[in-house]
C-alpha cells in the first residue's frame, strides 16, 4: 500500500468568504460587497505586495 497524504480543505479565507458572502446574501450585513470578498482579495494583495518587493530588492542587489 501506498503512503499519500492529500492536502485538501477549503482554508480559513475561504471559509471565512463563504461566511461574509452567505451573512450578505440574506440580508444580516449590509458591507459593501468589496469588503465581503476581502479574504479573497487581501491574501492576494499581500502576495503581489511581498513578491513586488522581493523583485525590487534583486534588483538592487545586482
């Protein structure tokens, strides 16, 4: 028998959307929805942000 291990799941920023988007949808908060998709999009800004910095900083090390 084989030894695999499945990395799966949803995470916590996706549960958290999922939460955020279902509260939005039936009427309990009433966010703009850009806020309601931030697990989404700040995850994804943080990593643009950090690999935007790690570029500038091989080029300066040049």
């Amino acid at each position: 028998m084989s030894n695999k291990e499945t990395s799966g799941g949803i995470g916590f920023c996706g549960l958290l959307a999922i939460v955020f988007i279902t509260l939005k949808l039936i009427g309990v908060i009433s966010w703009s929805w850009l806020w309601v998709l931030a697990p989404i999009w700040i995850p994804m800004a943080i990593a643009g942000v950090l690999l935007l910095l790690l570029g500038i900083l091989t080029l300066i090390d040049k």
